[in-house]
C-alpha cells in the first residue's frame, strides 16, 4: 500500500504524467512492493525554493509505506526516483528530496490492515 506525492517547480503534462506514472510503478518494486496498490499524486508548478534559491528545477517526493524497508531498499528506490524526474523532467538530483514515511495502520475498502 504505498503512495507517493510528487511536487515539482517544473510543469507536468498529461503524457509526460502517464510516463511517470508507469515508470514510479516499477520503481516501488525497490521497496518490495507493487503497482497494483500504489496510489500517486502530482502536483506541477509549485513554487519550491531550496538553499534560498528557486531559479533552477526542484521536486520533493513523498513516498509513505504500509510496513518497512531497508536501508538498501530506501536508497535504491531513492536513486530511480531522481533518475527518473532527472530524465523526464530535467530536474538534477542534486534539487531532489526524497521523505521516506513507514506507516503502521493503514485503511482501505472499510477495513485497516
């Protein structure tokens, strides 16, 4: 049951969301998990600003998580992420946070896992 929000500085059309769609549904397999239960949400044109500073392409991405990972596992999925906003939106993994939350209860369809 994972979700991610991705805000960026950057636009984000409709095709290029569908290409980030598809491509953060095989990244969470870094966390061990699978896009059948993954919910996203984008959120283009933010006004981010980082080391005081918003003149260059930003992003934070929130990736919360039923249950827990690795270490080596947050870092893998970390990776792809910048890979990819660094690929298909142009932002530089150096303007890129990425906030990990493991979650312990989790709702879904009137029942908590």
């Amino acid at each position: 049951m994972p979700y991610i929000k991705t805000k960026t500085s950057v636009p984000i059309s409709k095709e290029k969301e569908t290409v980030l769609k598809s491509k953060l549904g095989s990244a969470i397999s870094a966390l061990g998990k699978g896009e059948a239960w993954l919910m996203l949400e984008f959120e283009d044109n933010c006004r981010l600003w980082f080391r005081g500073e918003q003149d260059t392409p930003l992003a934070m991405v929130e990736v919360s998580l039923f249950g827990k990972a690795s270490a080596d596992q947050y870092e893998k999925m970390t990776k792809a992420v910048c890979a990819l906003l660094s690929e298909e939106l142009g932002i530089d993994p150096e303007g890129i946070y990425v906030k990990y939350e493991e979650v312990a209860h989790w709702g879904y369809n009137n029942f908590n896992f």
